[in-house]
C-alpha cells in the first residue's frame, strides 16, 4: 500500500492531467487491480487446495493410528 505522500503526490499529478490521460491511467489502474485479484485468488485457491491435501492426510494417519491399536 503506497504511503500517504505518495497517494498525495499520485492524487494531484491525476487532477493535472486531461480527461483522456484520467481515462487512460483510470483503465491501468483497474487492469492492474483485476490482475492482482486473480493472483490472490489463485493463490488462495492453491492454498485452500493444500490445507485439504493436508487435512485428508491427517485423516488417514489418524485411521492408521486407530487400526495399529485395534491390532
């Protein structure tokens, strides 16, 4: 998250500019966000993919551990 002085700095080099450049720098401004949600969300999904690897294993060592005391 960029600091306050430069969302300032960002803030007032926006009002200067004319509306095409706005349109322009407002359109990379949501590509680069909607690219930055894909990633989290993908990485979110990788990870919720590995704590159910996890938690499955878990389970098999938990039925394992219950098998060996039944023996």
């Amino acid at each position: 998250m960029p600091a306050s002085n430069d969302v300032e700095k960002m803030i007032c080099r926006m009002l200067d500019m004319s509306d095409e450049k706005l349109l322009a720098e407002m359109e990379r401004s949501f590509r680069l966000s909607d690219e930055r949600h894909q990633q989290i969300n993908d990485t979110l999904e990788e990870m919720m993919l590995e704590v159910d690897r996890l938690i499955s294993r878990i389970d098999e060592i938990e039925d394992e551990s219950l098998e060996d005391e039944d023996e």
